[in-house]
C-alpha cells in the first residue's frame, strides 16, 4: 500500500472523530505494511487534553507491540501534528511521520515550529507532509463550517422574532460564493424595537479608514462582495449592514412598515452604536437615497464619500424615465426573481452568484420590503424624506470638505450616467466621475475595480 492508501484509511477515522462531535482528525500506525494501530480525535468525549488522535494510536500501537519504543513505525494523521503529539512520536523513537493537512495555527512540523528538525534531540524522525492534504482540510473545513452555522443558529435563537416580522432561515445562506464573513446581529437600537439587524464587522476597529457600504433594493450586502477583500487588503474596517426588510435582517410582515424616515433613523442609530469613525461613505441605489442624508448629522465621523448609480430624494425634481419604469415593473410583477434581474445586468455572474441574491426571500412573506420601497422614492416635496433630503443636497452643495469620488455604471437604465451627472453638480470638489462602460445599475458587480480606484484615492 502506498502513503496514500494509509492516509485514506486515517481520513475514515477523521470522519469518524467528526461524527462524534470531536475535531477531524485521525491517525494510523503501520509497521512493516501492516496497521497495527489506529485513533481518532476524542478530548471532548474523554474529557482529556491528551487525547489527540496520535496520542491514542500512539497508546494503542503501544500496547499491542508491548513496548513504548516504536522504532521502524511510521504514523499516518490528516492534520500535522501539535508540540505535544510531535514530542510523544519523538519519545517513542518513530521512524517516519506522515501528515496531509498543515496547521498554520499550532503545528511542529514546520507551519508554527519544527521540532522534528532540533538536531539537539537524541532522535530523528523522518518527516513528509501534504499527502491528500486537499481532502484532509476538506474535511476540517467542512466540519468548522458547519459548527459556525450551528453557532449562528444558537444566537439567532437567542434574539427573539416579532409576531410581525420574519425571518430567513440561515440555511437558506449556506454555501453563498464568495462570502466567508461571519455574520453579526443587534436588536437593541431603539428604532428597531426588537427587530434584529444584520451587519458585516471586518478588519481593525483602529484602522485608518471604515468603508461604511450601504446596498439598494433588492440588494443586500452580498452585493460588497467584490469590495470588500480589496479594502481589507489596505487594511481598513469594512461595515456592511442589512437594511431592515432585506438579507438576513428581520423583515417586517407588512409593507406599511416601511418608510422612508425610519429607516434612516435605523441607519443613523447604527452609526451611532458603532461610533464609526474617519468614514468612507460607500452608497448605490437606496443606499445613497438614505445615506446621503447621514453625513449631515454628524459630519465629523465622515472622511469620504464614495457615490455609485443613486440620486437625492429631494421631491423637486422629476425622478427619471428610467425609474418610473421600474416602479411600474415592480408593480406589475411583484414575484420578479432577483436573481433573474441581475443575471440580466451582469453576464460575467455565475449562476450561484446570481441565486445569492434570492436567498433572502424564499417566499412571497419575505418580500415586503421589495414591494415598498419602489413608492417610497420621494416624488413631490411633501413626501416623507424629501425635506431630509434637501437638506442633505444643501449640506453636499455648500458645508462637505471631505474627499468624494464618482463611480458609474453606464450601462444603467434607471440611475445612469445623466442622473449621476446631476448629483455630482450637488456634491462639492467632486472630481470627474470614473465610468464604467460595462457596467448596469449594480456597480458593486464590477466592484473590484472600483474598490481599488477608491482605495488609492483615498489615501491621497
């Protein structure tokens, strides 16, 4: 048999140290060709700090041959072994070790320490790693994926659901492409009244910049995807919440719950809560709607502005033909597939990328917030946010001394290239807007490269 046939049958005990609940990993003992021993992972079940899968094929090895000195053995383990597995295979005068996955955490065989190379040490062992280490941290991963999920359930559970809202299954999140973030939830913002709000919290609380990134309708976070990793990557804070009705927040049962003051106050409150500071405001779509009008509340938290495919509710102007098809769209098809929608915009999205966007809504309850919000773009100077939103107009127009820059997707046939024309003359010192020709309303799915224009020009 070879290396890899051994490290197979180690991988059945991985799994079964899996199924009990303990950490995959697994280990057997060949000598001379022949298993004479095998362990799996068991510290939870024996309540014993010792009990690694080496140690316990170690013990058995051991006691099968009579002797502690395992000399001419050589030991198969999924996971590379920890300084105290590494010191007991060394005492026991093991001829060979061979592990699949590193462990870039703990492990003594060169990730963290190597000990099998202290040439002090009255005993060598030959050492080779990485055989099956694909499947061997599959495994591993797949096990901590779904003890996260578990987690996440558990506190899910432990925030209680209105009798007039829902909310998403977080099964219906499992597997999402391209978004490994761990989620985070409060409930205790006193507009909320209990509904609980998701958000993403990534990178250092100190960092030089936070990107506050605020999504549209029928978007959610998801929609950052792209821009995230690149802002991570200049070590900044990224802060991504899920408005009230959308991704894995609560959403209210009725679409009367919906209004456009409310939810920027939600939005306000959350800033306040984080006490965000030396903020990149990141906005498309109904993210700029609301957010446009945050800075104005508290401008010193605000270093930026980054302002993709959006407009400013003022009332006193006619909202675009593009728009009002959309509302009408929106009227008329009230099931649409989201997931549908952005395929059509964004040919380069595979097509789980593009189910992403319908995880949220596994029903037509789940849906209010997608049949409120196309009326709630205020249209005349009455309507509830146009005043708010004047009043942000006049602060972008006249009191902004941050930096701003203009992302635009030209291929938008709602909140295209005229209307971002428009609202750049509102906004003080922006400079000529980045345009990109590819691109349809949901910018953020070309995001890369505008996340990396932003970065570099952010650091001006």
């Amino acid at each position: 048999m070879t290396d890899e046939d051994f490290m197979a049958l180690a991988l059945a005990q991985a799994r079964q140290a899996a199924a009990a609940g303990e950490v995959p990993v697994g280990a057997v003992l060949v000598r001379d060709g022949e298993v004479i021993a095998t362990g799996r992972n068991a510290p939870v079940a024996g309540a014993d700090p010792t009990a690694h899968a080496e140690i316990l094929a170690l013990r058995e090895g051991a006691r099968r041959l009579g002797n502690y000195r395992l000399d001419g053995c050589t030991l198969y383990v999924t996971l590379e072994p920890c300084a105290m597995c590494a010191g007991a295979m060394l005492h026991a005068r093991l001829g060979r070790v061979v592990f699949g996955a590193a462990d870039p955490k703990t492990g003594a065989a060169g990730s963290v320490v190597n000990l099998f190379a202290q040439t002090r040490l009255n005993h060598h062992t030959a050492v080779q790693g990485a055989v099956l280490a694909e499947a061997c941290g599959a495994e591993l991963a797949d096990f901590f994926k779904a003890r996260r999920l578990a987690q996440q359930e558990e506190r899910a559970g432990a925030q209680p659901l209105r009798d007039d809202a829902l909310r998403t299954p977080e099964s219906c999140f499992r597997d999402l492409p391209g978004y490994p973030w761990a989620p985070r939830y409060l409930n205790d913002l006193p507009s909320l009244a209990g509904l609980r709000m998701h958000y993403l919290d990534e990178g250092p609380r100190d960092a030089p910049r936070t990107w506050l990134c605020l999504h549209g309708n029928p978007a959610w976070s998801y929609l950052y995807r792209r821009m995230v990793p690149v802002f991570l990557a200049a070590g900044d804070r990224v802060v991504a919440p899920d408005l009230i009705g959308f991704g894995r927040s609560d959403k209210p049962k009725k679409e009367g719950a919906h209004t456009f003051s409310w939810h920027r106050e939600v939005l306000r409150e959350f800033v306040e809560r984080l006490d965000l500071q030396r903020t990149v405001l990141v906005v498309q779509d109904w993210g700029g709607l609301l957010g446009l009008t945050l800075p104005m509340a508290a401008p010193q938290r605000y270093a930026g502005l980054l302002v993709m495919n959006t407009l400013l509710g003022t009332g006193d102007r006619p909202l675009s033909p593009g728009f009002l098809a959309w509302r009408e769209m929106c009227a008329k098809n009230p099931a649409f597939d989201v997931g549908r929608l952005f395929a059509r915009g964004n040919p380069h999205m595979t097509p789980a990328e593009c189910e992403a966007y319908n995880a949220p809504f596994p029903d037509r309850g789940h849906r209010a917030a997608l049949r409120a919000f196309p009326p709630l773009v205020p249209e005349t100077p009455q309507a509830d946010g146009a005043a708010l939103s004047r009043e942000a107009r006049a602060f972008w127009r006249d009191r902004w001394t941050g930096q701003s820059l203009m992302a635009i997707g030209a291929q938008d046939p709602v909140l295209g290239v005229p209307v971002m024309q428009a609202l750049r003359g509102d906004i003080r010192g922006c400079p000529e807007p980045l345009v990109l020709p590819q691109a349809g309303h949901f910018v953020q799915e070309h995001g890369g490269e505008v996340a990396r224009a932003a970065v570099g020009y952010f650091r001006r």
